[in-house]
C-alpha cells in the first residue's frame, strides 16, 4: 500500500496509467474510493492519481486542522514526491474548493481544474443546514451512520457502496468534522478572476440547488467551460460515471490540440 510520509502523518496514494497527470480531490468523508470509475477508464489515456486526505480512508490522522490551504499542500507533496512537475486538479463536490484554492495558490503546478457539482462558497440556508448537519454527526463520532447515508447517496451498485462505506469508516471523526466546517466557511468568489488556467465545470442538471454555484463560477472565471449533464444531480462521478469521463477526455483532448 503507497504511503507519502508528510510529517506528522502519512498520505495514502494511488497512481495509475500514463500520460499527462490528474489529481482527484474527495469532499469530507468520502475517499479516493469515490473515483473508482474514473481511474479504471481515465487511466487508459491519462496519469490518474488518487489520495485520501489526511484522516480520512486509509491515510494517517492529522493533528493538524484540516483546510484547503492545508490540502493544496500536501497535493504539491504528493507532486514532489511522484516527480510530477504540473497535473490537471479534479475535484468533486467541496473538493471543487480545493482545487480553487490550488488554482489561487499554486498556479505554477498546475495544468488546469475540473470542478465537479463545486462551489466557491456556500452562500445558501439548505446547503449550510446540510453541511452543518454533517459536521456535527461527524463530531458526534457518529461515524458509521454518516457513513451509510453519504456512501449509499453516492452508490450507483451494492459493490460500490460496500466499496465507499468500507474507506469512510476509517475516518478520524474530528478530522472529517475540520474538513466540514471549514468548507462551510471558506469563501474565494472574490478571487476568481485572478485564475487564469483553464476550468471544466461540470454539474448535474437535476442538481438545481447548484446552479447558482455553477453560474458564479462561470461568470467570474476568466477561461471556464460549463457543461451541465442531463438528466444528472449531484453525485456525477459515481451516478454518471460515463458520461463525465466521456466530457473529461474530450476537454483535455481539446486543451492539449490548443497548446499543441
């Protein structure tokens, strides 16, 4: 099993196939577990590297509070350590921030973002309660019923539920409870316009209470794609596996003949 030893803590990783390099980012609980599908089929064109963040699946705790500024780091570790000079960062969910964050901070790492069903800030009542709720389940150390209830909203088969609920269960409950919190708070709406690397937006086009998400990412990213897949909602990368690895291909395919 791939171990980053980072300090304090250890980053378990995954690497898979040639060619240029993506990094996948998870939201709170879920693991690298989640991009399954993505690294059976983006790995026969692509590098497709998977990590869980500290105190979640199979990586070490953290006695470090998780943020994203915190997680961008450990992604340019990773890089470092896989001698890895740029990748693409794909995030799904509040991993979309992460991959902002990267974008804002780390620029010269990086290839370009893939932002699924992401956000800049939570800036509405139903995904606050719902973050809120999570957080606090999380420091209830309640751990395994959070577990069944996000595993299984984001299963599109039994074997990949046992597959995601297996990992989330290893979590560190106040590590998973930092990563929600801090998402709650973090806010880089103001800042978009300073990322000047291509972006890939996807969102699912039955997931309406992200539209307006996926619209200021839109508006204010400089160089920016939206796609939004039909008849989709949230949980694209399980749910509609195929027709985001499809849309993936296609744009780095088309970013590559840009630059080429």
């Amino acid at each position: 099993m791939p171990l980053l030893n980072i300090g304090e803590s250890t980053l378990y990783y995954s690497v898979k196939g040639n060619g240029v390099p993506i990094v996948f980012i998870h939201p709170p609980l879920l693991t690298s577990a989640n991009f399954h599908y993505q690294s059976e089929d983006l790995s026969k064109e692509f590098k497709v590297i998977t990590f869980d963040i500290r105190g979640h699946g199979k990586s070490g705790s953290s006695k470090q509070n998780i943020t994203y500024p915190l997680i961008a780091d450990d992604i340019v570790r990773l890089l470092d350590h896989l001698e890895i000079d740029k990748a693409y960062l794909c995030g799904y969910s509040t991993g979309g921030g992460v991959v902002l964050e990267f974008l804002l901070t780390q620029p010269g790492r990086a290839l370009g973002g893939i932002i699924i069903s992401g956000m800049s800030e939570v800036k509405d009542l139903y995904l606050q309660q719902k973050i809120k709720l999570a957080a606090r389940i999380s420091n209830w150390k309640a751990l395994s019923l959070l577990s069944f209830a996000i595993s299984w909203g984001n299963s599109n088969k039994r074997e990949i539920y046992q597959k995601l609920y297996k990992e989330a269960v290893k979590g560190d409950p106040d590590n998973i409870h930092q990563y929600y919190n801090f998402s709650l708070h973090y806010n880089c709406t103001d800042q978009l316009n300073k990322i000047h690397l291509p972006v890939l937006l996807i969102y699912g086009e039955k997931d309406r209470s992200f539209h307006k998400y996926a619209q200021i990412l839109h508006q204010k990213l400089p160089h920016n794609n939206l796609i939004l897949l039909q008849e989709e909602k949230h949980q694209i990368p399980t749910k509609a596996a195929e027709k985001l690895n499809k849309m993936i291909m296609e744009h780095l395919h088309t970013i590559d003949d840009f630059h080429s």
